[in-house]
C-alpha cells in the first residue's frame, strides 16, 4: 500500500544504486499517527449533518503532514460521507456526518492501516436547538425548492433542495429536517432565493450561499459555496433579499443596494453590468429613501418610507406595475395607481423586538413574474403575471395593480411563483393562484383565483410562498410547511407532500 512512499524515501536516501541496502520502514514520508483535527464533541439534531466536518491530520515520524494516504471512516450511528478519503497535501481526510434518527451519543473513527485510529464523538438530541432542544422560530422563508429560518436563538436553519450548497450547512446534500447553517453565525434576517440564500447577521453584515456563477453572492470568486461566504461592502444593512440570480439590501441609511445577476437591470443601476465582487448602489442613492427591498425573479422591488411602491428590472409580465409598455426598466420607476402601501412607522433598525421587518413577505413581495404588496386600509394589490390566478382576481396579465377579491383586511403578502398568499390582521392564512401541488394548503389540488383558507386554523404571524410549497410560522413560533415536497421542502421525514400544514421537524 505503501510502496510508493518507501521507494521515495530510498531515492532521498541515494539507495538505488546499491542493492543491498534497503530502507527501512518509520523514516520521513511514512504515515506514523492519526490525530483529530477538527470536528470533535460536536451536538446536532437526530438525522441531520453536523455543522462542522470531521478531519483528521496524518504526519510522520517528523510530524510532517502526509499527503495521498488512504483514509477510512466509520460510525456506530449515523453515516459519513465519504466513508474512504485520500489525505489532501496538508495531510488532512475530511468527511461529514450525518447523525443517527435516534437520539444519544455516537463514535466516529478514522483509521490508516497499521495505526492508531482517531476517535471522534457526537450527541444526537431530539431537536435542533442549542444540546438538542426544540425549534422555536421567528420566521421563514421559501426559496423555490427549499426553506430557512431564523429561531429565537437567532440561529439560520434550513432544509430541502441543496444542490449548490443553498442550505448553508456545508455540504450539497438535500435534508429533510431543518438543519444549522455553518460557521456559528448569528443572523437578524435570512432570505431564500432560486438556488442561493442569504443571511444578515446580528451587526448587519450580509453572508450568502449557494450558486454564483453570476456573482449572487456577492465575493467576487463567482464560485459556488456550501457554507456562508461574506459580502466586504463597508455598508452596514438592516435586512438582505435573495432573488432569481441577484441580491438586493437596504442600508442603515435606508438606500438600496444590489449585486449579481443584471442581464435584465434587475440591479437597477442603469446599466446591464453583472456585479459579482459586492453590493452595488441602486439608481438615486442618497435622494430617495426606503423602508423595505424584495428581490423577485429577474425584477426587484422596494417601498419608499412614504409608501410608494417603485420596481425595476424584468417586465414582460407587467411585473414592474409601471405600464411603461417596455419588457425592462434599468432603474426604479414608480407603481402606478396611486397607491400608497403600508410601511412600519415604529421600525428601528436592529432594534431588539421578536417583531422585526422581515424581507419579502411582509407588506411588498416580488414573485417570480408578479408582484404584491398590502396597501393602507389592508387590501392587497397584485400586478404582473396572472396565468394562474397569482394576481388573486379573474384576467389576464396585467401591469396595472388591482385589488384581490374577497374582502379580506390583511397584514402582510408573500408572492411565489405561480401563487401567492396573504396574512389577515387576525392571523389567518388565505392563499390562491396555482394548486398542483396543494400549495394553498386548503386540502385540495384546485386552482383558485380567489382566495381560500388555509386548513387548520392555525393563527400565524408570519408567511411565506415558495415555487410549489407555502411555509408559515404561528404565534407561538412554530413552522408548518405544505405542498410539493420532492426534495423535502417540507421540512420532514419522506418526500411525500400535502394539501394541508405539516409541522416541521424538531419541534414541540
């Protein structure tokens, strides 16, 4: 196994030439310890990944770090993966576990032929909190295919399709219960885009990850990342929005920011120039502030802190409520109607309230190819594409707002794809459009244009629409999800969706 190390150390050694002198075994190059590395003691929830990686260091007789060796894990729960690594030039074998669905203590090895094994060990709790505790959330947010949320510890967990590493939690792996984003951060908001999600910390710095190959997140590498990568702006932002393929933030300032993708001026700085390196000023930085930013499919949309709607980007659909007649506008222009919408007069950014502003799904929200917002007296008004009913009234698609049917006095709205759903000012849920997969949560696959109960009764304080899914948190703080759950959007154990809200996992 070890012949090509051996016959290295003979060539230092000057041996080849003599035949009868031979190398002996222990010298420098050959593998002599194991060592944890990292990962050790760790606590996560029962069938989920842990947080940090397992990693192992081997060194020979020197202590230096042996590069090619062959590595091979194991677990008396849970899985890891991979199960044979090879040490990379630093030495070090990686693997990442995936704790047991039961709860308690388990041990992980690595071990190198001939040597010592390293031992590692981890506790599964019954719950994702801090040493196994139940979930208690703020809020969530659906992105298309998966959901994250901010817990009352301030932690971002999330779950479902995790193909380019949108969960934040290390790996590419999709999860069906909720799982912690890596690296310890504390967050104030988070936002779940197409294939990328974002966070705001506690001290108003952005974190991202997922796909980037048109710089989403915003670190100039354009490289996809599993685990939350920070944006170097010295701007410091109350709240951050994750989009299609772009991203958008409003300052402490309250002017707005955006980066990534503008092939459509989604970014709204006149231009169609990609911003992959940070977030860049949207057009009219320092003339007109705001209260709010949402960042939809290829378009974008914020309230000013009078009320004032304003979109730009993408409007094939009439998704920027402009009637400018033109497929896309490179900077903000105003909604027309008149309407002036709710914004919160008592907001302070940072402040310490369980209340905070939440991004794209309170009183704006920018869909895929629609948009919604909550106007003073609590109609909601929606614009833009209305093939299946998202725009809450019977027509066509239409760039000139128009009130949903029902008579409803809501609080907050939230667009997805091809539905959308509203929060009464007594909690309830009402939601319409689009039913393929039960994503209005009324217990049936039929499509409405107008609004219908959510099945349940559930009180809740916040809302969230999603591709093919809803999630919604109640005023208790717990998180129910229903709909498509092919990649476990859900939130639970099995890939089976529902009509109806399914409690997420880890909770009481």
């Amino acid at each position: 196994m070890y012949g090509g190390w051996i016959a290295a150390a003979a060539v230092a050694l000057g041996a080849t030439a003599c035949k009868d002198k031979v190398t002996p075994l222990g010298l420098a190059g050959d593998p002599a310890s194991v060592a944890v590395a990292g990962g050790d003691a760790q606590t996560g929830a029962t069938g989920a990944p842990l947080t940090d990686s397992l990693r192992v260091k081997v060194t020979d007789q020197a202590g230096l770090a042996v590069p090619g060796v062959e590595v091979r894990w194991t677990a008396t729960g849970g899985t890891l993966s991979p199960a044979v690594d090879t040490t990379d030039a630093n030495g070090i074998s990686s693997t990442l576990w995936t704790l047991a669905a039961t709860a308690g203590s388990d041990t992980a090895t690595a071990t190198v032929a001939g040597l010592t094994a390293a031992t590692f060990t981890a506790t599964a709790g019954a719950g994702g909190g801090a040493g196994g505790t139940p979930l208690v959330y703020r809020y969530v947010e659906a992105g298309s295919y998966h959901a994250c949320g901010i817990t009352t510890d301030e932690r971002a967990v999330c779950w479902g399709f995790n193909g380019d590493g949108q969960l934040m939690a290390g790996s590419t792996s999709n999860t069906l219960q909720p799982t912690p984003a890596s690296g310890g951060l504390t967050f104030r908001t988070v936002s779940g885009g197409r294939y990328h999600s974002c966070g705001l910390t506690l001290s108003g710095v952005v974190y991202c990850a997922g796909a980037d190959q048109d710089g989403r997140l915003l670190n100039k590498s354009q490289i996809p990342s599993n685990i939350p990568v920070q944006n170097h702006s010295p701007i410091t932002f109350q709240l951050v929005s994750a989009g299609g393929s772009h991203t958008c933030a409003l300052s402490l300032a309250q002017d707005l920011w955006c980066g990534g993708n503008n092939a459509e001026g989604e970014l709204g700085d006149t231009s169609t120039n990609t911003h992959a390196d940070t977030l860049r000023p949207v057009f009219g930085i320092g003339t007109v502030h705001y209260r709010t930013v949402s960042a939809g499919g290829l378009h974008s949309c914020a309230l000013t802190v009078a009320g004032q709607a304003r979109c730009w980007g993408y409007n094939l659909s009439g998704q920027l409520g402009a009637a400018t007649g033109v497929d896309r506008n490179f900077q903000p222009v105003n909604v027309t109607g008149g309407i002036t919408f709710q914004v919160d007069p008592t907001f302070v950014p940072h402040a310490p309230d369980p209340d905070f502003y939440v991004p794209s799904q309170g009183f704006l929200s920018a869909g895929y190819a629609h948009t919604c917002g909550v106007a003073v007296g609590g109609s909601i008004f929606c614009w833009g594409n209305n093939d299946d009913g998202q725009l809450g009234r019977v027509g066509v698609s239409s760039s000139t707002p128009s009130a949903v049917t029902g008579g409803q006095t809501y609080k907050a709205v939230t667009a997805g794809v091809r539905h959308s759903c509203g929060l009464t000012t007594a909690g309830a849920a009402f939601c319409w459009g689009n039913n393929d997969f039960g994503q209005l949560g009324n217990g049936t696959r039929t499509a409405t244009t107008a609004p219908v109960a959510v099945s349940g009764s559930l009180v809740f304080q916040s809302l969230t629409a999603g591709e093919t899914f809803s999630c919604g948190v109640t005023t208790a703080g717990t998180a129910y999800c229903w709909g498509d759950n092919e990649y476990g959007q859900l939130g639970v154990t099995g890939s089976a969706g529902s009509t109806t809200p399914v409690k997420v996992a880890f909770q009481p």
